[in-house]
C-alpha cells in the first residue's frame, strides 16, 4: 500500500522496527512462555521468515522510510 500511495504521488511514511530486520514472529508460537514472551512487541513481527529480507528491499528502495524501535521493559515475575 506505501509504494502503490508513492507511486501515486501521496506523501506517505513506512516504518519498520528494528527488530523484524534481524528475527521473524516464529518464537510467539513457542511452547515455553519465556521464549515467546520475550518476542512480543508492537507491532508484532511477521512468522515468515523471508519477511525481514522484503523490509531489508523496501528500504533500500526507499519504500520504507525509516527504522524505529520496541522497547517495553518487563520482568518475568
């Protein structure tokens, strides 16, 4: 929807987090709760793992306009 929007002539920003360029959403259907709770953030990372490769493109093409971050500190207690 960006590029389309772009291509267009729209003002429009992309953002991706930090993390979805180095990790995909696979650890949110592990069984041990620490693991997949140590991956939740918002927005939630794609499980495909090729995901990260296609946000890598984008932003090199500029349909992606910047990296941001999640940070939300938690303990498991």
């Amino acid at each position: 929807m960006i590029k389309k929007a772009k291509s267009m002539g729209w003002n429009v920003y992309g953002e991706t987090i930090a993390a979805a360029l180095g990790a995909d959403g696979s650890k949110y259907f592990s069984s041990d709760w620490k693991v997949a709770a140590t991956h939740v953030m918002s927005p939630p990372i794609s499980p495909d793992p090729n995901n990260k490769f296609k946000l890598m493109r984008h932003l090199s093409t500029g349909v992606l306009s910047s990296v941001g971050t999640d940070n939300c500190t938690f303990t498991y207690a």
